[in-house]
C-alpha cells in the first residue's frame, strides 16, 4: 500500500514539474496595440510577425527583440510566408467595410527580403479569400468564402478559380507532400487531394460534426491535427482521410495548433487559451496564463515558441531555459503556408 502511495505522488509530482516547465511562456514588448496575426520565422533568427494597420515586426536575433519595418499597407496583413530568403508574400485583407470596388483579398510579394513589396491581386472577383498555401515545388493555392479555390498559374501572377463540393467558408489548407493537401473550413468541411489538387474528396469526420475548423497542421504525411469552435481538436492518422475527436477540456475556440513532433503539441485560442500535450493529443492540459487576449498563432523554431494575438500580444518560450529538448525541424502544413 506505501509502495503504490508512493509511486502515485511520483508521478503526481512528474505531471506537475511537466506541467511548470511547459507554462513558462513570457510576455515580450511588441511596441504595437495592432491586432497580431501571424507569426513566421525563416530561420532560427529571423522572424516576421504581421498584423492590423499594416503592422510588420521583424526580428533577427531570435525573437529577442521585434522591430516595426516600413509600412507597405494600410490594410491587415494576415500571414506571412517565404520560400526561401529573398522570396515571400504577405496576405492581405481590406477592411470589408472600406473596400470599395477593389477585391478584398490581395497578395504582396517581395524578392529580396522584404525590402520592398510589389502588389498582386489574388482574384478580379469579390471572393474574400482566408489562406494561402504551397509545396515545396511552389504550387500555391488560396481557399476562401462559399468553398472558393484558387491555383496559382505558371507565370507566377494569375490565379485560376475553382470551386469545391461545399459552399462553406474554407479557412485553412496545406501540403503534407508534394501532391497531398487537406483544406478545412466551417460546417465540418475538411477535404483531401493525393494528386495536388487535381481532384478533392471529402473526408470522413467522426460524429455529427458541424465545427468550424479554423487551423490545421501535419507533422508528416501521415499525422495530423484540426483545431477549431467550441474546443474542438480532431486527428488523422491516414494523411486526413478520417479524423476522430480529442478531449481538449475547454470550451474557447481554438485557433491555431503546432506540433514538434508526433507526441508533443501545442493549441492556443480565445481568452488567452494555451494547451499543451505529449501525448499526440490524448490528453491536453491547459496552461494558466495571465493573458486573457485571444491567441492567433503559435509557431516555434531553433528552441523557442512565440504566439501573437489581439492587442499587440507576443508570447515567447525559450525551452532551453527549461532544460527541455526540443525535436529535429519537422515537415508541416503549418510552415507550407
């Protein structure tokens, strides 16, 4: 009886030590009240986080500290992707009560850095567009309102329209490899291509499920994670085929996941929310925070995590400050923006 008394407060003792290392986030000075909503790092120093106002930070030692670059437009820019150093885009969005007749959506490009920015619009059309993404070949494809989808054509600046088999908002969408995909949206939309994008089919979602899913991210081909309304988490274990349901133990939304490697990841949403787990997802903690602002993204890199949101909010965690190993660089959805 003392003996498993014992080895109870053990383990007791192991969650809560787990559980303190993995709530060491810090709050950084952004220097900006803009609503920040997207995180991106190139390399294990340099970064960009993008925002509201047409709020860009760079940083290039790390995360240690962000610095406001030149202001290339006034509307919000809701992500940040490069392919290679000189080459990355910014997805933009008009503000829909100011747009006038031009289209909502539009794409700035840069080629040397992010020096300067050239501006291609993303359609002709009033389609108001949500996510960008690519493979490693440089197909990129746009999801947006009413099922829209957008391919990227071979000279680089036109895009053609699609359309898939639902008239739901599509939020999220990436690669696992160079010819599988998966896109996510609302009403429990989530579809799968294995010959990029030639053609979509539906995928099989445990349950009567009517989630709106916000975010989705591949660790490999195979693993994946779909966050969304209401504390929703769904995994895949077939590339996004079927998904079943996971016990997130919140109600906030969720809007944003990130996994280092098929065990250990990160969800973050509404009011603050963070949840951690090393268990692919089997179970999921939640981590007290004194910020209760809503969380947009999540990323991490070289060892340490950052996550931005409303109000000009930067969280960082340094996992060499707790002792912590961090896993080799995976594939991802998420950094195939």
């Amino acid at each position: 009886m003392f003996f498993a008394k014992k080895i109870i407060f053990v383990l007791c003792c192991l969650i809560c030590f787990q559980t303190a290392k993995a709530a060491d986030w810090k709050i950084q000075e952004s220097g900006t009240f803009a609503w920040l909503r997207d995180v991106y790092f190139l390399n294990a120093n340099k970064g960009f986080i993008a925002g509201s106002s047409g709020t860009l930070l760079l940083t290039e030692d790390g995360g240690k500290s962000w610095k406001p670059q030149k202001t290339f437009t006034e509307d919000t820019i809701k992500q940040v992707y490069f392919s290679d150093e000189n080459t990355g885009w910014l997805f933009c969005q008009k503000n829909i009560y100011n747009r006038g007749a031009d289209a909502p959506s539009y794409l700035l490009k840069t080629i040397d850095g992010g020096a300067s920015w050239e501006k291609t619009n993303l359609t002709s059309g009033r389609e108001r567009i949500a996510k960008i993404f690519s493979n490693k070949n440089g197909l990129m494809m746009a999801v947006g309102e009413s099922g829209v989808l957008f391919v990227l054509q071979d000279d680089g600046k036109s895009w053609k329209k699609t359309a898939l088999a639902t008239q739901y908002l599509l939020l999220d969408g990436g690669f696992t490899d160079e010819f599988r995909a998966v896109i996510v949206g609302a009403g429990g939309s989530v579809f799968f291509t294995e010959d990029a994008g030639a053609s979509w089919n539906k995928a099989f979602v445990s349950g009567d499920v009517k989630t709106k899913f916000n975010r989705v991210f591949f660790v490999n081909k195979n693993s994946g994670w779909a966050v969304g309304t209401q504390g929703k988490i769904y995994q895949t274990f077939n590339g996004g085929k079927s998904w079943r349901a996971q016990t997130s133990g919140v109600a906030a939304d969720l809007t944003d996941v990130f996994f280092l490697n098929t065990a250990e990841g990160w969800a973050v949403g509404d009011g603050g929310a963070i949840l951690h787990t090393t268990t692919a997802g089997n179970i999921w903690t939640a981590i007290n925070q004194s910020v209760n602002r809503k969380i947009e993204r999540i990323f991490f890199v070289g060892g340490k995590g950052f996550a931005v949101g409303f109000g000009g909010t930067i969280l960082s965690l340094d996992r060499a400050e707790t002792n912590d190993d961090l896993p080799a660089k995976p594939q991802s959805v998420k950094k195939s923006k």
